[in-house]
C-alpha cells in the first residue's frame, strides 16, 4: 500500500497520459550514482529508468517517454549537452524537464546546460534527499507551464477562429506587439509578434491609414477608447479584401497621461458579408432579383431628399401587367415566375437606355445623375423611379418606351406570350411631397389609365398630362418639319433711320404646322434648345439665310447685311464656329455680309469663354450684333470687352418711349454710351412715326419695326426693295 | 589508516537504504571495488603517456565516485588531477598523481573494512 504521501504525489505528478507514477529517466555514467538515486526516487513516488550515456539516454527517451530526465553533463560516447541538443530538437521533447549534473566549480557547464535547453541544473556531489523534492518541484511548474501552453494555444485557437487578435501600442516608444491572430491578418511572418505602429499603418491603404491613425491619435489625445473599420487590402490575387475592426482602449500613467493603447483587432469580414445578404434577402425581390418595396421606399426618400435640396424634379412610375393573372391560371406558376423574370430584364434594359435621356442637371455632379430604380413590388406591379428628370416629357418617353417593350412578345416554355403593361405616373413636386402621397397618386394615374383602356400610360396630374402629350408631340414633329418643309424663314428690313435706306434684313424662323398653323418660335425655339433638336435647326437657318442673301445679290439687290438669330445652345453645345463657317463658303456670301445676333445669355456662365468664341467669329469676318438689349443683364461694363459691331435695343423700350420717360433715358444712355465704344445701334419694334423721332433726336443708327416693315417672305421683299421709296417713307414721316 | 574515509558520507548512503532492498552501501562499495582500479590505472597510464584527455575523464569519474564514499583525499586529488589535465599542464598532472594509487588502495581497504564490519 502506498503511504498518504506517495499517494498525494502521484495524483498531483501523474502525467496526464494515465500513467500512475511519473517516470524519470536518470542518465549517468557512475553506476553509484544511479543507484543511490535510484531509492529516493521510488521512495517519493516515480518510476525510474536508467542511461549510461547520452546515446543509452536517446533510445530510453523513445521508449520510455519519460516525464523527467536528469541528465549527468559529462558521460563518454556521447555527453549530456549533446544529449539534450537531440531531445529539445524533437518535437516530443520540445517541453520535457531536464535536470542538468554539473560539477560544483563548472560555471561553463551550467552556461552550457541552459544554452542547450535545460530546465535546471544540480551540482555534484548530488543530495538524494534534496533530489526528489527538486524533481516535485520542477514536475509542478512543468504542470503549470503545461496548462499555461494549453490555456495560450486554446485562446491562440479561439482568436484564430473568431478571427480576433489583440494589440498594445506603446505611444511613448511607438513599439507595437500583437497576437498571432493579428500577425496572421496583417500578413506579418509567423515568429514576428512585434514592430513599430508606423510599421503597422504603413500595411494600410492611403485613405484607411488616414482615418486610422486620426482614431487612434484622437483615443490618445483625449484618453478614451476608440473603435473604427478599415479594409484591408488584398496581399494577393487569391485572397479577397477584408473588413477589420480595430478597438481600443487608453492606459494611463500616473500623470493620467496615454501611454499605451491596448486593444483588439477582428476580422469581420464574414459578418458584414452576411449581413449583405441579409440586407439582400430584406431589400430585394427573390423571383426577379430587383428591390422590393422596403429597398423601393429607401430609394425614394434618398431621391425626395435630393431632389428637395436640389430643386430637381423626378418621376414616378407605377406598373401593372395586363392580364398577368391569365398567364399563371393558364400556364403555372413557374410560367409566371418566367414572365416576370423576362418583364424584368426588359424593364431595366428600357431604363438603363433612359440614362442618357434624362441628361443631369448639373454634369459636373454625378451624383445628380440620380440613379433609376426599378423595383417589383408586389404580383405583377412595378415601379421605376427615374432619379432626375429635366422635363415631365421625359417620364413620358421612358412610360412610352416601356409600354412598347414590354408589349412585345415572350416565349416561356416554347409558347409565345403576350402581356401588355399600364403605367401611372406621378411627378415630385408637382404631384406631391412624400413618398407615401407620390406612390399613392402614381398608382391613381395607373387606374385612370387602365379606365382609359391598357396598354398605355397616364399622368396623376391632367394638366401635365396635356402638357407632356402636346410637348411631347411637338417634339417628334419639329424633328419632321424640316424635312417636310413647314419650316420657312421669313425676313424683317431694316433702314438707315437718317437716310431711310435699307441697312439689313433680319432672318426670322417661321413653322407652318399642317394642323395647328403658324406656331411662334418663342414657343418651339426653348423645346429645340432643350432637345438638341436647335444645332441641326440652326445650321439650317444660317445655311438657308446665307443662300438668300447670294442670291438676291446676284439678281441684282444692293447687298445689304444678313442678320441671323444664334441660340446660346448652338455656341456651348454644338460647333458653332465651323457651322458659321461652312454656311458662307457653301452660299458664297461675302463674310461681312453676315450678322450674327447674339443674346447677352452666352456671357451669363463664361465671359472668357464667351468672348473666345466671338473673336473666333470675328476672325470669319461677321459681323455680331447683341440681341435684345436691355433685357439681359445688361452690365454696360462688360459691353467695351466684347468684340462686337452692333447693340439692338430691345422692342419692350422702344414701345413705351413716347410716354416713359424712364425708358427713353436708358435708351438714349445705350445710344451715347454705344456710340462712345464705336458701336452702331439698332432700336427694335418700331412702330410709330413719333417713336422714330425720338429715336433720330438720339441718334440711334438703324431701326426695325412695322413701321417699316412687317416681315416678308423671300418673294414679297424683293419685289417690295424695288418698289421702296426711301424719300416716299421719309416725307409720310416728315409729314405727320 | 583509518582517516582515509568521512564515516558520515557513509551514513549518508546508509540512510537512503530501504527496508527488504539489497544493501546499497555494500553493492556501491563493490562497484567501487570493482571499477576503480581500471580507472586508476587509467590515470597512471595517461599521465606516463601524456594523454591529457583519458586522464580527464577517468579523473572526473574517479572524482566523484570517490566523493560519494567519502574517500575526501582521494576525490580531492582526483579533482586536481582533472582540473589539471583541463588545463593542459602535464607537468602539474604527473606531480599530481604522486601517490595516487596508494591513496586509492587506503581508502578502498578502509572501506572495505568498514563495510566488513556492518555486515
């Protein structure tokens, strides 16, 4: 029976491979020595194997697994430094006790033992009752480091798959030392557990460096924690980027002062991946793959937002298949899933295309080129929320367009299959303020236009919808006026206002509608400059205008000059130098005998630019006049910057001019201050004899107007020049 | 000749025997007995022919086997002989091991005696 002592030894130092005594292993030359050890051991619990040399020891080491070794350092054959050097460099000895016997006066053996890897050390001649209680002792702390290792490699393990790290900065000396789990995240080699926080941030990208380091100096600053989310970039093509969160917390001196910050580094990469997805599974539609409703809402409140601060428009549309409910009674479920997946596809083609209808208010800002959502929210209704829009004729293109492919047919399940689709639209702000009133009254319009009859789209608002179909109609039949000829221009004279004599005519744009006849050009120039549709309109003018002149020449008319009306829009959009250009070389017009006539709007965004284009025009040789003066922004101060020949005062002047006498000062002031910049001026909207007094009494240069003339067609003016009696008109004037 | 041999280095040995075991005193003796003289000879032999390193290691072991049986002469001289052949001064070796058999031959009949005499 084994006394209470032996007993509580060998529960406390049994190893933990269910061995009931520990065994030591005890390597030693000097058989006397073995022996006299030999008793004590066995006194106090272990089972003991022998060793002569260090070759006998590696072979009892293999066989025996001992749980200590006492190891004698000088042995013939092979010592015991060169023993151990063998039993530390395999993996199973890599943590076993050794106890090193070294002569009592052998300072460099102890040194040695250590070097080598020797857990303690006992000098000769050896104590066999000191011994046991040494070995106890050094079993006990191997017990303790053992757990120790096991508690470290459980957390390093725990770290490794929660995929967490720890960290500590020391601020005063920017030294870093971190955890495995970190190490292995931020690419460091496996052995390096430290390096300098620089190091460290010098691993981020540009931007992720910056907001780190700013987290982490503010945490310093301000002693407190501090938690922030960088990715990590890939270290290489096989892995992905990761998102990794950092946190922290400060450590402080006596002062109160941070010296260190200590804290955790996670991977959550997974995480935010799946909380995508579940965002995915909340946000978007699983049959179809696009936003549902909740992801719709989201979006329609981002785009109330900017449109409020923007004072932008955007559209609303709400669909309905027709007859849906037929193809799922008639053709399964799976048949209308199909449906609805095509319905899709076809749907976020259209609007894709739309993109470049719909041009941004602003191009500079991209992110006014709101994005265009469609969404399935719920059977077989759709929504397409078109982010911005210019004009509501565009929500009705897009509803159009829509309509027409959705209408044409589908093949599922090799039958052909015809849906058609109904579209409400609703307009923010016109047709209301919130998310809730907007859906509300797209989805009012779908039910006026299913009332209407299908297949076909409808405004909430009646007035828009007129509005939008008128416009919208103008659009397409401007673009055919030209080629059907019922666009005309039609040409105004002007006259000397001293000698009376024809000084110019003014080419006027005229649209002979079939239907709706003569529509002004205040009503369709905005639409052609809003469309683009006014660079192909415009060179038609000059090309037109210049041709007419040459040939009034070449009958015989005394050449005067050819004013021609240029939009803005021409100049900023299109190449309105080459048009210029191109339109004298083709008719052949002497350049000088062209008038270009501007509006003070082309200065409005870019005077330097402004003033580019027309010294390039000034190089053609035109002449250029300022169109509508007065009206603009009028800054008399630019006026002596621009390279220009003439000023036309504009008619809303000239028409009060006998009974205002506000009116008549500005225009004398345009007339002197003109003529002071070596310009001519023309007065606009002549309409009576006194008004040409008063315009004489200033010395205004030419002038237009009914008085004179009404506007002539290319016929009428020639015949009307030959008839013309300058002295005629001047006497009837003189007369009255 | 009988201060060759500490008696209490002996009791020491004495005291680790366990009861019902052979006797550990008699059977560390016997090895003594038994290995000694070849390393004595060993000494003797080196320290004629100058091998420094066999007188080392015979030297070292004869040091402490000496030492646990408390031949406190014989482990001294041993030691000196050892730390002397560590050096590399032979001369210091041969003066050493003046009387180091006669030293090794006392103290072995002493214990021989005294263990006689236990039994």
């Amino acid at each position: 029976m084994p006394s209470p002592q032996e007993k509580y030894q060998a529960q406390v130092l049994a190893p933990s491979s269910g061995r009931l005594r520990p065994v030591v292993l005890h390597v030693d030359d000097d058989a006397a020595s073995l022996l006299m050890a030999e008793g004590s051991l066995e006194d106090a619990g272990f089972d003991v194997v022998h060793a002569a040399d260090g070759v006998q020891a590696l072979q009892q080491f293999k066989t025996c697994e001992p749980d200590l070794i006492i190891m004698d350092a000088v042995m013939p054959v092979m010592d015991g430094f060169e023993a151990i050097t063998h039993i530390r460099s395999n993996a199973m000895g890599a943590h076993v006790p050794i106890l090193m016997i070294t002569g009592l006066d052998d300072l460099d053996s102890i040194t040695r033992a250590y070097d080598e890897g020797a857990t303690d050390f006992l000098t000769k001649p050896i104590n066999f009752f000191v011994l046991p209680h040494r070995i106890q002792y050094m079993l006990r702390s191997k017990r303790t480091a053992d757990a120790l290792r096991s508690s470290q490699a459980k957390l390093d393990n725990a770290q490794r798959i929660a995929r967490l790290g720890h960290w500590d900065w020391n601020v005063v000396t920017n030294e870093l030392t971190w955890s495995n789990e970190f190490g292995r995240t931020m690419g460091y080699p496996q052995n390096q557990l430290m390096g300098s926080w620089n190091g460290f941030l010098e691993k981020l990208s540009d931007d992720q460096r910056h907001s780190v380091r700013m987290a982490a100096s503010q945490a310093v600053e301000e002693v407190r924690g501090f938690s922030v989310e960088f990715t990590l970039i890939k270290f290489s093509e096989a892995e992905q980027d990761r998102t990794i969160r950092l946190e922290a917390e400060p450590h402080v001196n006596e002062q109160g002062e941070c010296t260190h910050l200590r804290g955790t580094m996670q991977d959550i990469t997974e995480r935010t991946n799946a909380q995508r997805q579940i965002h995915n599974l909340a946000y978007f539609d699983l049959v179809t793959g696009l936003p549902n409703r909740a992801q719709l809402n989201e979006q329609l409140n981002y785009a109330l937002k900017m449109a409020k601060r923007r004072e932008s428009k955007f559209a609303l549309l709400f669909l309905d298949l027709d007859h849906f409910k037929q193809v799922n009674d008639t053709l399964g479920h799976d048949a209308g899933d199909d449906l609805l997946k095509q319905v899709s596809g076809r749907l976020t083609e259209v609007v894709r295309e739309s993109d470049s209808v719909a041009v941004p208010a602003d191009p500079l800002d991209e992110n006014s080129n709101s994005k265009h959502t469609v969404a399935r929210i719920g059977g077989d209704e759709f929504v397409v929320l078109l982010g911005s829009i210019n004009r509501v004729e565009d929500a009705a293109r897009v509803a159009e367009r829509i309509a027409k492919t959705i209408s044409l047919p589908y093949t599922i399940n090799d039958t052909e299959v015809s849906v058609t689709t109904t579209i409400g639209i609703s307009l923010y702000p016109a047709d209301g303020q919130s998310a809730e009133l907007l859906m509300k009254h797209a989805d009012v319009a779908m039910y006026h236009a299913k009332e209407k009859g299908r297949n076909g789209y409808q405004f909430y608002s009646r007035g828009i919808h007129e509005q939008a179909l008128a416009r919208f109609s103008m659009e397409s039949e401007l673009k055919n006026a030209i080629e059907n000829e019922e666009l005309d221009l039609v040409y105004q004279p002007k006259f000397d206002v001293v000698s009376g004599q024809p000084a110019g005519v003014e080419a006027l744009l005229r649209w002979d509608h079939p239907v709706n006849g003569a529509i002004s050009p205040a009503d369709f120039i905005p639409l052609a400059e809003e469309t683009g549709l006014i660079m192909p309109l415009g060179r038609w003018v000059l090309q037109q205008a210049c041709r007419q002149m040459k040939d009034w020449i070449d009958d015989g008319m005394e050449p005067i000059a050819m004013s021609v009306n240029c939009s803005p829009v021409q100049f900023i959009r299109g190449n309105m130098i080459k048009d210029v250009d191109e339109a004298i070389s083709q008719s052949g017009l002497p350049s000088n005998l062209l008038e270009v006539e501007l509006t003070e709007s082309l200065f409005l965004q870019n005077i330097e630019n402004g003033i580019n284009i027309l010294q390039s025009l000034k190089k053609i040789g035109v002449q250029i006049s300022i169109d509508d003066f007065g009206t603009g922004f009028s800054s008399l101060s630019y006026l002596k910057r621009l390279p220009i020949d003439k000023i036309k005062i504009d008619h809303s002047f000239v028409q009060d001019l006998s009974r205002d006498p506000g009116d008549a000062a500005i225009v004398s002031a345009i007339i002197a201050l003109s003529h002071n910049l070596n310009l001519s001026v023309v007065a606009e909207g002549v309409e009576t004899a006194e008004q040409l007094d008063i315009l004489r009494s200033y010395d205004c240069d030419e002038y237009q107007g009914f008085l004179a003339s009404e506007p002539l067609s290319a016929g009428e003016l020639l015949t009307w020049f030959e008839s013309y009696k300058p002295e005629v008109r001047m006497r009837k004037v003189s007369g009255m | 000749m009988t201060n060759h041999i500490d008696k209490s280095a002996l009791q020491a040995i004495s005291s680790l025997q366990r009861p019902g075991k052979p006797d550990l005193l008699g059977r560390i003796v016997d090895l003594f007995a038994s290995d000694s003289p070849a390393s004595i000879s060993a000494i003797v032999e080196a320290v004629e022919s100058g091998d420094l390193e066999s007188m080392r290691v015979a030297a070292h072991s004869m040091k402490s086997s000496s030492a646990y049986l408390g031949a406190s002469r014989l482990s001294e001289q041993c030691r000196n002989i050892e730390q002397a052949a560590r050096e590399g001064s032979e001369l210091e070796c041969f003066a050493l091991a003046e009387g180091l058999e006669e030293e090794f031959e006392a103290s072995l009949a002493e214990l021989m005696q005294i263990v006689e005499r236990a039994a």
